[in-house]
C-alpha cells in the first residue's frame, strides 16, 4: 500500500489500525518557546470567528438531545471511526456519549471487521460530522454537562512552526479547557501532552501524565492507539480532572 506522512506527522492509510506507523519526527528539543504567550494570549482575547452552517445544524439538534438527557454527557472529540464513542456507550449505560470528527469519511467507516464491539441494546451515543473549532465553542456557550470530555490521538503538527493547529495552540482552547469535569487526552507524541498540560495549568487546571498499559485481555480504545501500539510505540495519557 502507498503511504503518505503529512504535515498533520501522520501517514494516510486505508485501514487506521495497521502496526507499521513511524514515531513522531519534531524539531522542537521542548515545550515550545511561544506556548506560554499564545496560550495567554488566547485567554485574553475572545474567539469570534462566525460559525460554519452545517455544524451549526448539528450542534442545534443534538442540543435539543442533551437538553432532554437525564444522565452525563460524554464528549469524544476527534473521534475518528468511533471506536471509542461505541466504546464509551458501551461501559457508560448511562451517559449520553457524543463522538464528533470533521471527517464524513471517517466517521462513516465500517470498522465492525477490524474492530467487533457487540453493541446489542447499545443505542445511547451520536456520532455527528462538526468543526469542532466551532463545536467548541457552542457546547461551551450551552453549558453542556459534560462529565468526561475525551481527545483520543489529536493530530500532533509536530512541525515547531504549526504550534497553533495543536488543540493546546488553537483560538478556541479558552472553550477546550473548560469542557468536562475531567479531560482525557491520549497521544503516542509525549511532548503535545507536556504542552497540553502546561496550557492547563496556565488556564487554572492540573493535570497528570501516565503511560498507556494495556493488560493482556484490554482492547485498544481507538484504530489510532492499535495502529501505535502494534507499531511498538509507547502511548501516553494526560488526565486532567482539577
Ligand atoms: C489521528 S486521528 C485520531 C482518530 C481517533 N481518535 C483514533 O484514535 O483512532 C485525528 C482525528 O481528528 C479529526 N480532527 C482534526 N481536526 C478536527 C476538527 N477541527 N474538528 C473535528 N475533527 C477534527 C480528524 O478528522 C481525525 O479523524
């Protein structure tokens, strides 16, 4: 199969979950230079930039949605496939889960082959196609209750000079940091953690970075975790719940 690396530092495969992924190339040596005054920056100063429509429309009818829930809010944020939205449902009967990705390819995939998950009376999650620079900020406004918010191996930009397309980066983190009673994050590249974390503690949450163990019987929570982990790369967890 050909492959691809992109800027995003990931490689365009047909099948996310294969174990042949490289390790993340960067030239920074650190948290980068400019974190801490783009982070400030953006907490300074509000995020305006009008609404995409079709993500409007989605966030409105799944508003209506958790409006009339009775139980927690999940949010899975750059779901992908869904794996882990499916996942969440699953083992959160009782929570209402959300999966949101950009891309109508990706969350479209039947992944059943490669990933079964029996789902038999499963029916308390969405998976909806949304900008979540704009999602963001809408579910911020609403004040959802979200209790667990999750991003699951965010695209990593390791290039230094696309520091503001990492989510820590990005105008809309001021709305990032506040979703969630604790915010899971999962990346195979240690140093966007350390800088997430950072930016957390800028905006007054604090966070703690582990690595991902999974025991013998554990599946993977995402196509992207298999694919790291069948590779040999070790995978890192950020838990913030301050
Ligand atoms: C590396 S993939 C990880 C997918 C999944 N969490 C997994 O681990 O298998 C990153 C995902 O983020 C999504 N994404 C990136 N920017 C986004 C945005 N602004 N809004 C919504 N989804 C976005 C991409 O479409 C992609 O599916």
């Amino acid at each position: 199969m050909v492959k691809q690396v992109n800027e995003q530092g990931r490689q365009d495969q047909a099948n996310d979950s294969q174990g042949d992924s490289k390790a993340i190339v960067t030239n920074q040596d650190g948290t980068h230079e400019n974190l801490v005054s783009v982070v400030e920056k953006h907490l300074k100063h509000s995020f305006d930039k009008p609404y995409q429509a079709h993500t409007l429309a989605v966030f409105e009818a799944l508003d209506a949605k958790v409006k009339a829930w009775q139980g927690a809010v999940i949010l899975d944020a750059c779901c992908g496939v869904g794996q882990s939205t499916r996942l969440l449902a699953k083992n959160n009967p009782n929570a209402l889960v959300i999966g949101v990705d950009k891309s109508a390819n990706r969350i479209t995939r039947n992944v059943e082959e490669h990933f079964p998950v029996d789902l038999a009376g499963v029916s308390n999650y969405e998976i909806v196609r949304a900008n979540l620079n704009d999602f963001y900020r809408l579910v911020e406004q609403a004040n959802w209750p979200v209790s667990k918010h999750y991003i699951l191996y965010p695209n990593p930009w390791p290039k230094s000079k696309h520091l503001q397309r990492r989510w820590h980066g990005a105008a809309v983190f001021p709305s990032i940091i506040k979703i969630g009673k604790t915010i899971t994050l999962r990346s195979n590249w240690r140093l966007y953690l350390e800088e997430f974390q950072l930016a957390a503690e800028i905006a007054g949450r604090k966070g703690t970075i582990s690595d991902v163990a999974l025991s013998e019987n554990q599946v993977p929570f995402t196509p992207f975790e298999a694919k790291f982990i069948n590779s040999g790369q070790a995978c890192w967890q950020l838990e913030i719940d301050g």
